[in-house]
C-alpha cells in the first residue's frame, strides 16, 4: 500500500516554522499563483490537510538552463519550495547523492508512493537507435521516462525541449530528440515551454499543483494559461513607439538608443504568447526586449 507522505505544515512544524510563518508563506504562495485574496483560506486548508508531492525532475537532452532559471525564482523563495514545501527526491543537478544511492532514491520513489508523485522533465527525449544518444545510469531516457511515467500523478514539461523538441529536434534532427507529449500518454501534462521558463512562471506551477492537488487551466497547446494567454507584444515596454511608428531601423541607430520598437528587427513578440513583458526575469529586473534584443518567439512550438 502506497504511504502517505507529510502535509507541508506537518514539515514547517518539524522544522520549527511558527504559524505565523505558515501564513506568511501561504500569502506568498497565492501571490505566486495569481490567486485573489478570498482563495487564500482554500490554500491556507490545502497547505495544512494535503500531503507535500514527492517529485522526480529528470534532466535528458539539454543544456540545464531550465534549473538554472528555476533557482532564480523569486516569488515565493525557491529555497522554500525545494526544502519546505515539497520532497524532493530526485534531480540530477540539484541533490547530494550521486550513483547508485541517487537512482536508488528514484526508485523508491516510484515504489513507495504510486500515483502520488510529480515527474518533471526538462530537456527532450531522443528515440533514435533505441534511444542510445541519451543515458543515465545505464539506461536510455526512453527507458526512464516510461517507467517514471507509468505512476505519476502528473507531468511537467520544463521548457521548449521538453514541451517542442526545441534545437536539438531542428531538421534533420539525428538523434530523433521527441517531446514528451509524444512519448507519454494517458497522464496529465503541463506545458511550460521557453528556452528557458521564467523562473518565477515555473514556481508559480509547482505551487499549484501543490496547493490544489490539480493541474492549471490550460490553453489549447497544453500551456498555462495564466502565463501564455497574452502575446508578448501586448505588453510590451516598447509597444507605445510600435503604435507610434517608430522602430529601430539598424543596431545602435538612434532609434536603439531612444528604446524604439525592435519589429523591423526581427523581433517576434507580435507572436509569442509568454509572460516575459509582466514577470521579468531575475526578480522582475528585465526581459530581452527591455534590454534591447528582440523577442526570439522561445516559447512557440516551431522554436
């Protein structure tokens, strides 16, 4: 019989967290996921009565920018996410153990608590011969993803490559890189494309699903909604010279220097759906286009 794991209260009490503490993290975590005020009492109750998810977060072809985005969340902390709020069990960036006591620690997982745990995947999955051009300890990604798969509660796909395929499935794509959509079938999964996820956009998904035991309103292509309802475009720092008519014509002319419109530059947030003009990267510092580069569409399915 499947155990069940701590409620995130249980754990803060463990740890020595006052109730204050709790519901100081309970705001913070309803800020996170955009919730109005009269959801908190819902969340404050899920927080207290539901068990903490176990997770598995899987790494296969990438380049780590997705974690490296991750641990730049802040709203709410991503050290309480990580330490406090769930278990989790398994990365391979992330966690102490390493070798064997690291893929024992996966398998126990997936033994212990059956249809209860969260699998997140960042990068893609190559098929191509059998899968050989991408394995851990042995064994294809192919191979784990199946396994993994077949008692999660619910997947996450970090990233283009997870959520597209992204660069390594450009054409004539060699190893057969497959997005997890493709592969997996029959569980919930959940979109989170961009090369990479705003951290703060992929925090706010863990907490939901942390707090309400389901996965977010999705859009047509799998996405968040919250996050990917609006083009980039339309909240642009730059729209209002866009709606001017005023664009940089050439890198560094004096349209660049005044902070004009980067369309005629090449710049796709007229197309993109994402959250980068509201969220911000790196505590809500900057976006690419704000810092002068336009939007390269990285969250878009052909990216």
């Amino acid at each position: 019989m499947a155990q069940q794991p701590r409620t995130v209260w249980q754990d803060m009490q463990i740890r020595g967290y006052s109730r204050r503490d709790f519901n100081k993290l309970c705001a913070l975590m309803a800020a996170a996921a955009g919730l109005e005020s009269t959801a908190l009492p819902q969340l404050a109750w899920a927080l207290e009565h539901k068990p903490r998810p176990p997770v598995l977060w899987f790494h296969f072809q990438e380049c780590t920018c997705c974690s490296e985005s991750f641990i730049r969340a802040s709203h709410p902390l991503v050290a309480d996410i990580l330490l406090d709020n769930i278990s989790l069990d398994y990365t391979n960036t992330l966690q102490a153990a390493a070798g064997d006591q690291a893929e024992a620690a996966a398998k126990m997982t997936m033994e212990k608590y059956p249809g209860q745990y969260l699998m997140l995947v960042e990068g893609s999955v190559p098929v191509g011969a059998d899968g050989v051009y991408c394995c851990v300890a042995g064994r294809t990604a192919l191979d784990i993803v199946k396994e993994a798969a077949a008692g999660a509660k619910a997947l996450v796909a970090w990233g283009s490559c997870a959520s597209n395929g992204c660069i390594q499935a450009a054409n004539p794509n060699p190893t057969g890189a497959t997005p997890l959509h493709q592969i997996v079938s029959g569980k919930p999964i959940i979109k989170v494309p961009g090369c990479p996820p705003i951290g703060d956009v992929m925090a706010a998904v863990v907490v939901h699903l942390l707090a309400f035991d389901r996965i977010p309103q999705l859009d047509a292509l799998g996405r968040p909604k919250a996050f990917y309802s609006k083009r980039v475009h339309d909240t642009c720092i730059r729209r209002a010279s866009y709606d001017a008519g005023l664009f940089v014509e050439s890198w560094d002319d004096e349209g660049a220097r005044r902070g004009y419109c980067l369309y005629k530059m090449g710049c796709r947030g007229p197309m993109t759906y994402n959250a980068c003009s509201v969220t911000r990267w790196n505590g809500g510092t900057s976006y690419p286009i704000q810092s002068g580069h336009g939007c390269i569409g990285c969250s878009e399915e052909k990216f």
